[in-house]
C-alpha cells in the first residue's frame, strides 16, 4: 500500500519498504562566537528565523540546560516553529 503524507510517501510491497521525500532534508547552522557571555546571562539564546519544510523555525539554546525541562547542568537545545498563529487548531508537524 501508499501512505501520502505532506512531507513524504511511503510504499511497501513484499517487506520492502521504500519512502520518498516531497521535501528535501533541510539544516540550519549557527555559530556561537562568545558561549561564555551567553552562559554568564542565564537566558536561552535565540537563533534567527529560518524556513524548512513551509515553516517557519527558531533553534533555542540553554547553555547551563532547562531547569524547567530537568535539564540542570546540561545543555538544552530545542526547535521551535514560529507564527503558530497561522497554524491551524490542532496543528502538529512530525519531525525526524
């Protein structure tokens, strides 16, 4: 059978699984020149907006972890899709 899906489809046939992208894999850089000035401030850093995938992203940096997450001592590093508001109810994107 064929599972469509807004990023990809999916076929299996006889134990062979095949899955094609719609969209291509996409990947975001950021270079952090002073880590030690963001650790001092004890706030989580914010990237730039990027786009992937139609949406819009931001990647959340907490250099001494998530207190909030069980993240003491750690560094937390999260993904965070921007302009929810545009998103329908009930949204949901599937990230792997």
């Amino acid at each position: 059978g064929t599972e469509y899906n807004r990023s990809y489809s999916l076929q299996a046939n006889l134990g062979v699984t095949r899955v094609l992208r719609e969209e291509r894999p996409s990947s975001k850089i950021v270079t952090i020149t002073s880590f030690s000035v963001i650790r001092e401030r004890f706030e989580p850093y914010e990237s730039s907006i990027f786009e992937a995938a139609g949406y819009k992203w931001r990647l959340v940096l907490y250099v001494t972890g998530n207190k909030h997450d069980g993240g003491n001592n750690h560094i937390s590093l999260y993904v965070r899709i921007e302009d929810t508001e545009s998103l329908p109810k009930g949204w949901e994107v599937n990230v792997d």
